[in-house]
C-alpha cells in the first residue's frame, strides 16, 4: 500500500502551517507544525482503513469516483480527505487529491457527525 498526494496537496499542507499560526489558532509556530503533522499521520497511516465513502458530485472538479473520509481533530474541528484508490501492479495507491474541514465543506456533504 502507498499514499500519494498531488503537488497542490502537499502546497496545501505546507501552507496551512502558517495560515494556522498566523490567524492565531495556534500561539506558537511549533504547535501548528504538529498540528499539519498529525493530520499528516492519519492520511498516511489510518485514512486506507478508515470508513471511505463516495465523494459527492460537486467533489469531480478534484477527480472521477472520489472517496473521502474523515479525520475528527477535535469536537470544533474535522477534516475531509477526498483520494482516488486504485491498483497498480498489484499494489494499493490512494492518491489524496483535495483536503478541507467542516468550516469549508461540511454543507457539500450530507453526513451526520
């Protein structure tokens, strides 16, 4: 099994360091790093056995017959992970291909938390 992200993801993830940092969610730089670094962790090691559920119509910008699934940081905060799964020499690849939480996507998707 491998977990691949495009390049726009890994931008994404480095950015959301500062943008947590900066807006004040975190009051030390280091806090937001382990922040984006656990959200890492659970794409990497718990997102392939973890619930996935077909992404919804408006998700096929991002790519065809996405899954997602859903990291729950904390009661205020979960985070969407939306990949394409696919074999490729017999091997499991789940490429992430969008990442967003509750306070930008929740209203897309029709699930209850």
């Amino acid at each position: 099994m491998k977990v691949l992200a495009t390049p726009k993801i890994h931008d994404y993830l480095d950015d959301l360091v500062t943008v947590l940092y900066e807006n004040g969610y975190f009051g030390f730089e280091d806090f937001a790093i382990d922040y984006v670094n656990d959200l890492i962790d659970f794409i990497i090691t718990r997102m392939p056995t973890s619930l996935q559920r077909p992404a919804p119509k408006y998700y096929e910008k991002y790519g065809k017959k996405l899954k997602y699934t859903v990291y729950r940081r904390s009661k205020n905060t979960h985070w969407y992970i939306f990949f394409n799964k696919y074999k490729d020499k017999g091997e499991i690849i789940y490429m992430v291909r969008y990442i967003g939480n509750n306070h930008t996507d929740a209203h897309h998707l029709d699930i209850s938390l």
